[in-house]
C-alpha cells in the first residue's frame, strides 16, 4: 500500500481508524447495555428482520410478552411496565444496530479498496481476517444472551468475559492493521537492542488482556458493589470470605466467587501499574530508544495512571452507570496504548 496515491491511502487509514471506533463506541455502549440491565431485553436474534424496532403498540406487546416468558422479568423485573420495557429494548436494540452497522462499513469499505487496487496480498487476506472476527463476535454476543434466556435470571459472567475479550481483540487487530499503513516498516527507523522491551511488551499486553477479563467477571457478578472500599476490602485486604470460597468450591472460586473475582481485579490493577512504570522507565533510559517509543512509553504511563484513579473512583461510588461505562471506554485505549507501545518497538 505503500505506492498508493497519498488519498487513497489516507482513505484506507481512515476506513481502518473509523473501524476501530465503531468497535468502542459499541462496546461502550454494551457497557450500558450491561449496567442497565437491558441485555436479554431482546429475546430472539434476527440478523435482518431485527433491523427495525417494533413500529406499533401491537409489536410493543408483542416483544414484553417474549420477555415476560423469561426468567428475569419473572424473579426480578415482574413490576416492569411497558415503559419501562421500551428503556432498556432501546440500549439493546441500539448496541445491535451498533453490530449492524460495523458489518456495513466493514463490507463497503472492502469492496471499495479492493475495487481501487488498495487491497492486495498480505494486507487483503489481513483485512478480510477482520470479517471473520466480526461474525465470530455476532455468534458469541448471541451465545452469551442466550445463557440468560432459560434459567439464569443474568447472561453468563462466562460468556460475558468471552464477549467482551474478543471485541477487545478484534479491536486490536483492526487497530495494528492501521498502524502498519500509518508507519510503515520502511518508514520507522530501526531499534537495536530491544529484545528484551518487547518481551516484555508481549507480557505486558498479556496481562493486560487478563485484566480486562477479570473486569468483565466484575462486571457479570456485579462484584463492584460488594466491597466498596479503599485500599482495603472493608478493612481487610483478604477477606474472609476469599478463603471460605475457596475451601468450599476449590480453584473455581477464583473466577466464580465475586468477593475473589475484585480481589484479583484489585490485585492485578496494582501489578500491571507497577510493570507499565518498570517498562516506561526503562524506554526513557535506554540510549537505543527512538523518540516515538519513548513517547508510547510516556503515553502508556499517562493512560494507566488515569485509568487506576479512574477504578478506584468507580469502585468507592459503588459503579454509578456513567463511571462504570468511562472505566471500560479508558480500558480500550489502555489496551491500544500497549499495541501502540509495542509497535513502536519494532524494528
């Protein structure tokens, strides 16, 4: 793509980038979706039909009438009106639509570059790759709903972690793809003696994902709420019922118990700081470092920091909507400045 004309590239980097931001701004907007509870309001997958809302009040009826047969409107939501039906339908049908209108900006844009002759070998196959993430992402964000369409009163904090985790991959992949037609390899100078900085990027980037899926069990057991204090965990920094969780139901506690799913998310917070501070310091004082590495580096400090402060706000205000959907928004460019940090690491 190199030998493009300049605005057929900057188109393809735009394309790629505008990508990048449907994929937060639906994330995002799953985050809403999650903390209104509004995620099983839609009961059926219709990959078409389900373009367009109900139109009348017969259709209105018709979508509550299908909620109602579920276990959450049952044991929890049995006051819900109609009203309040159509609140949360809306932040699905939006995340939905959302889906929709990645996979049309997706289709356009690739038909276009490749009728244009801007998408050819490697970066062909590389671009059509980000359609097979996007309808492996349309599967499981149907297979984590239907986990709470029949006994569970909430969708799966199993599927949720693997729903979420996958959005933040195809973002990642979509986003290094506009890094390679952003800088070029021929147009970075070459790094020497930075193997050890990219291992431990690749660690760093590693941990940073478990993180994220740690935030998203979190999110699906609501363990926000239960232990709203700081530094410590209502006093303790283990509490007890870490430990009773773990005698009763072994390893599996530590992904299904809420108390020791926050403990760990706590936890590994203060290690990805710790390291990100480690691998910053030692950008900036490398003599082999280039300019735009120690600038990701810089900027990888600044996201974590805000990011830390960010959580421990959330967490003290017992997870208001707004923070909660700011935490995960500032996770997505925590998990692009590491991609960004990385690459600049390259040769």
């Amino acid at each position: 793509m190199t030998n493009a004309n300049p605005s057929l590239r900057a188109s393809l980097i735009t394309w790629y980038l505008a990508g990048c931001f449907l994929v937060f701004g639906m994330v995002v907007v799953g985050g809403i979706t999650r903390l209104t509870g509004s995620g099983l309001s839609i009961t059926e997958w219709k990959v078409v039909t389900g373009t367009l809302p109900p139109l009348n009040d017969a259709q209105w009826i018709e979508e509550f009438e299908k909620y109602q047969q579920i276990p959450q409107f049952k044991e929890i939501n049995s006051h819900f009106t109609l009203a309040d039906f159509k609140f949360i339908y809306f932040w699905e049908y939006i995340h939905r639509l959302f889906g929709r209108l990645i996979g049309f900006v997706f289709l356009g844009g690739f038909l276009y570059f490749v009728y244009k002759g801007a998408l050819k070998g490697k970066l062909l196959w590389q671009t059509a790759g980000m359609f097979l993430l996007g309808g492996i992402q349309g599967f499981l964000g149907w297979y984590m709903v239907s986990s709470g369409l029949t006994q569970n009163v909430y969708v799966s904090h199993l599927r949720l972690a693997i729903h979420l985790t996958f959005a933040f991959i195809t973002f990642g992949y979509i986003f290094y793809i506009a890094l390679t037609q952003l800088f070029p390899r021929k147009e970075l100078e070459v790094e020497r003696r930075n193997s050890k900085l990219k291992q431990q990027a690749n660690l760093l980037l590693l941990m940073v994902t478990l993180q994220i899926i740690y935030g998203a069990f979190v999110a699906g057991l609501k363990a926000g709420h239960i232990y709203t204090t700081w530094p410590g965990m209502n006093g303790s920094w283990t509490p007890d019922s870490i430990s009773f969780a773990f005698e009763k139901n072994g390893i599996s506690s530590l992904w299904n118990n809420p108390a020791s799913v926050q403990f760990i998310h706590r936890n590994m917070a203060f290690l990805v700081t710790i390291m990100i501070i480690l691998v910053a310091y030692q950008t900036l004082k490398n003599s082999f470092s280039l300019k735009a590495s120690k600038d990701a580096a810089l900027l990888l400090l600044s996201v974590v920091f805000l990011q830390v402060v960010l959580g421990i706000i959330t967490l003290v205000m017992s997870v208001p909507v707004w923070l909660g959907v700011l935490h995960q928004a500032m996770a997505f460019f925590l998990f692009a400045s590491v991609i960004y940090y990385r690459y600049r690491l390259s040769a």
